[in-house]
C-alpha cells in the first residue's frame, strides 16, 4: 500500500517543534504532524519513525504507535538519505532512499467534540503555568483535532486565536551584550564534510613516559605517551617540526633558536632591566597548594550575571613591579607567588596588514629589543605560515616557584611555548577530551578551565572522566632552550619546576591570533574548531535567554538531539 500522489500536505516545516519539516531538508519523514494534516478520518504516517513518548503530540492521542522492525542502523541510514526535490514528502515515496512504499501505513483519526475541549483546556493549563512550549504545542495539536468536527467549531477557533497571540509574543530575551567579531555560527560551509577523525596521541601503541620517577602532579593512568621532541638545528629538522605544527599537533622543538637573547635571561637579569612601573600581573597561591588559576568575573562580551560570587579557587591576582614580586614573595612564608605577565600587546591597526603594538611599560629598551629585534623573525614566520596561524598577537613572560601547577586549561591561541630557565612539565590532551573534561561554562569567572582536577579525579562527580580520559594524555618535559607548539584549544597541565640551586622557573611564548578559525573556518571542521564552535553556541543561548538559563536550555538541546 503505497501513499497517494496528491497535492503538497507540508508546505512549510512545523512550528510546534517537533521537527517535522525535516522532509525538506533532506531527510525522510519520521511520521506525519497533527498540525500539517488536513481535516480527515485518518493520515498517512511512516512507519520507519514513531513519535518519541514524551511528545505532548504522542499523550493527546493525534499519534498512534505503528510496530516497526528496523534496527539502529538502517533507521539511521533512513534518515540520512540523500536529498530530494519533490514538493512534498508524499508524492515520491522511493525519493528516501530505504522509505519505500510499505513503510507507510494508513492510521484512522477517532475525535470528538469532548476530546477537543478537553485539549484545550490542557493547553490554556500548560500556558497559564509558565509552560509555554508545551502549551503552543497543545494548542495546534487542538485545532487540528478541532477542525471539521461537529460541535467543535468554537474550540478551533478559540485555539486558532490563542496560537496567533502566543506567536504575536516576544521571546524572553535579555539585552545582547556581545558585539563579537567573528562567530562560526553566521558562516555558510563552502563543502560539506564529514567530522575529522580524533587529534589522539600519535598513533595505536605510543611511546611511555620516561621520566616516571619523578612527582608529577597529577594521576598516572591519564598518560598514553609523550609529545615528539624534533632536532631543529638543521633545515631538514625545521621542516619536519614544521610537520606537526602543519598538522596542528604539538611538538617540542630543540636548537630552535627563536629567541637567542633569552639565554642570557634569569632572575637577577630580569630584575635589572625591567622598570618599577606596578602594573605586572602576579598570582598569590595560599598555603601549600602553589596552583595558580585566573579569575575573571566580568567580561564585556557576555552576561556573567548567573555566576557572579562564584567561589575562588587556589590562588588571587596582584599587580607589582618586578622587583616587588620578587621582594613579596621572599617576605611572605606563607604564600606562593607567580609572576604572568604580557610583555607586548598586538593587534589589526585600522589600514591592511597593519599591526599596532602596545609594549608592557615594566620593560627597559635592552628587554623590549630581546623579545622584539632579537627574534628569529623568519622562523616565527615560518611556524605561522605552516600552522595557517593569524598575526602574532602576545608574548607573556612566566616567572613561578617550583612546584607550581597551572591546572588543565586551554587557550584560544596558538602558542609557541619557549623554556628560558628550568623546567616546565605538561600533560597536554586534544580538544574532544572537553567531554570527560568537563569545561566551566563560558559565562563563569573559570572559563576556559576544566572542572576536573587531575590531581585526584573524582569519577563519582564526573563519571566521564574515567573512559574519556584514561591513556588519552601526551606529556613533556621541556628543558633550557626548546620550545613545545601547544596548537589552539588543546588543553594542557603544566607543572614548573626551577633549576637546581635557584628558586624559580622562567618561560616566555608567543600568541597568535585565530581571527582565520573564525573567518576562514576549515571544513569539515576539525576538533579546535568544534570547541570554538561550541563555545559561540553557548554564548549565543546565553545572549538570548540569560546564563542562567544556558544549562537547562544545553540539556533541552541535547534531548532533542537524541530523539531526532
């Protein structure tokens, strides 16, 4: 039995937001809308996809269950079917690939008058408490019902009159706080792509950690190998570096020599030739914790409102001359300091390809020329070239005691990280880790850091955690003089641990923009442009709704995602 070839019944996908316009973007009908259907004793309806139980559609009794027996995987490859360009979802039942003709059944439509008020009166109940989802969708599963039958003229037009007032309404909206400027969310793909395969750990079997005996600050069962470390010495090494970072996979670099005047650099250096300008940025960790986490609570660009007074973890920012951190953190036993400090800032300029800069005023011109006319300038290029990076945006400098621990964050930047004096030891994991990793919301003072702590993984609060995470770290140990590329949204644990006889590690990096992510997006997308993505879809439900309202909205989402 095969559906009728007859005048278009979807003209247009449904309001009621049970998505059943689906057919006009490509995919099979899952089962007919109460609302599209006319007037009748029955409807036609696919078999392949019943209506999910908690439809407000599915309890008023507009659906009946049909028995189906496909599994998953042929439903999805159902779903999936190619495009098609009838009008109407009925009129070429083969157009769906797997639909064919005896998937549909023919299912009677029993009502009355009795029924139909009864609907409404659930519908004006569901509006009249706050539920106005279900109340729209009430109220159009109500006219349907309504319409043509005797006696039940009045409860159609009073549901056509309630629907139209409910759609007159403005949506609950707060004022938009973000004039962002570029969003992955306004741009139409040029192809369309599959998902990448995973950024994981290079390769099925890799290589162990080699430096076990050491205290490393965080669980051992989350490492899965070690980050490649490439001879940069030679042209050849260059260029296989350049490999990784082509890639965009983090790789440590040897004989790199970006920034040869930063071998000279240390403490006592660096107390000499910057200022007493106050405004450098230091972090105080309490106690004998020495993490070190940045606190941000207002940001212009987003409503931060559901968060505000959310807790401080670990550690307070400063602002202190170099000499007085120095001074600080001698004088004060019971904390522990971390000076995190830009030293230049750069950006578009108003003409073509220019760059303004903004250079920290804690700089004297022999420091501001090492981190400016003293870099290898042609190998920063070429890292840039190769990576597909934007401008050169920041150099911050790193100064902390041994010990410290930055805990697994991640940074919207592509980072040349470079060990002047000391050691620094990472843990690094590619972007989709963010499942087991659990992100603070973007609107929190935290953004950009896990929940998670790696130190004593609590899997009882994070019940991903374990599966997500186990064997899926690379760690590094950069020493003196290499340079680690921490490709943009790749999260990443650092632990800083100082040279034997002196009290502090020192580290400087470079920046670069991702104004390419955003405009120039790669497609299909890889994994740090997901999470770039993700993070502007979470922005846009909290400039619409309040970030208060971001959760519930992200599990609606979800939800929907799944009986799709």
């Amino acid at each position: 039995m095969s559906p009728p070839v007859a005048t278009p019944l979807w003209p247009s996908p449904c309001k009621c937001r049970c998505r059943r316009g689906a057919a006009q973007h490509g995919r099979a009908l899952q089962y007919r809308c109460a609302v599209a259907a006319p007037p009748a004793q029955g409807y036609w309806k696919c078999r392949l996809r019943p209506p999910h139980p908690s439809s407000p559609l599915q309890s008023s009794g507009s659906f009946k269950a049909v028995p189906h027996h496909r599994s998953d995987m042929q439903l999805s490859s159902c779903i999936d079917a190619a495009p098609h360009t009838s009008s109407s979802p009925l009129e070429s039942p083969g157009s769906f690939g797997k639909t064919e003709a005896e998937d549909w059944v023919w299912v009677s439509d029993p009502c009355d008058a009795g029924q139909a008020r009864q609907s409404l009166e659930d519908a004006l109940r569901s509006l009249a408490t706050g539920r106005r989802d279900m109340g729209v969708a009430q109220l159009l599963c109500t006219e349907r019902l309504a319409a043509g039958k005797p006696g039940a003229e009045a409860v159609a037009a009073a549901a056509a009159e309630a629907v139209a007032a409910e759609f007159q309404k403005p949506p609950d909206m707060v004022p938009s706080v973000a004039k962002r400027g570029g969003s992955l969310l306004l741009l139409e793909p040029p192809d369309k792509g599959c998902r990448t395969s995973a950024e994981r750990a290079y390769g099925k079997n890799p290589k162990q950690a080699t430096d076990a005996g050491a205290t490393r600050r965080y669980e051992a069962w989350l490492v899965g190998g070690e980050i490649p470390r490439v001879d940069c010495g030679s042209e050849e090494g260059f260029r296989n570096a350049l490999g990784f970072i082509r890639q965009h996979l983090p790789v440590i670099m040897t004989n790199l020599d970006l920034m040869p005047a930063s071998a000279s650099w240390n403490v006592d250096y660096l107390r000499q030739h910057t200022t007493e300008w106050p405004g450098m940025n230091v972090l105080r960790s309490s106690g004998g914790e020495n993490r070190y986490l940045y606190y941000v609570p207002e940001q212009a660009d987003r409503d931060m409102s559901a968060f505000q007074g959310a807790p401080r973890q670990a550690s307070s920012d400063l602002r202190l001359s170099f000499s007085s951190f120095l001074r600080t953190a001698r004088e004060d036993p019971q904390g522990r300091y971390y000076l995190q400090a830009p030293l230049v800032m750069r950006d578009l300029g108003e003409a073509p390809g220019q760059i303004s800069e903004t250079w920290s005023p804690g700089l004297d011109d022999k420091l501001k020329a090492d981190c400016n006319e003293r870099v290898n300038k042609s190998r920063l290029d070429a890292i840039q070239a190769a990576g597909n990076f934007g401008f050169w945006s920041r150099s911050q400098l790193f100064v902390g005691p041994s010990e410290s621990l930055s805990p697994v964050h991640y940074d919207q930047y592509d980072n040349i990280y470079l060990q002047v004096d000391g050691e620094k030891h990472f843990l690094v994991f590619d972007p989709a880790a963010s499942e087991g990793l659990y992100p603070f919301p973007v609107s929190h003072p935290y953004d950009e850091y896990a929940m998670v702590d790696l130190e004593r993984v609590d899997t009882q609060t994070f019940p991903r955690a374990r599966d997500a995470l186990q064997g899926r770290g690379a760690t590094a140990t950069l020493r003196r003089g290499e340079a680690l590329y921490i490709p943009t949204h790749w999260w990443h644990h650092v632990q800083g641990t100082a040279a034997e006889g002196r009290s502090w590690s020192v580290s400087v990096n470079f920046w670069f923009a991702i104004h390419k992510v955003l405009l120039m997006p790669q497609h299909p997308l890889p994994l740090h442009a997901e999470l770039e993505l993700a993070r502007h879809a979470e922005m846009l439900l909290s400039d619409t709704a309040g970030s208060a309202a971001v959760g519930s909205l992200a599990a609606l989402l979800l939800e929907d995602c799944k009986n799709n």
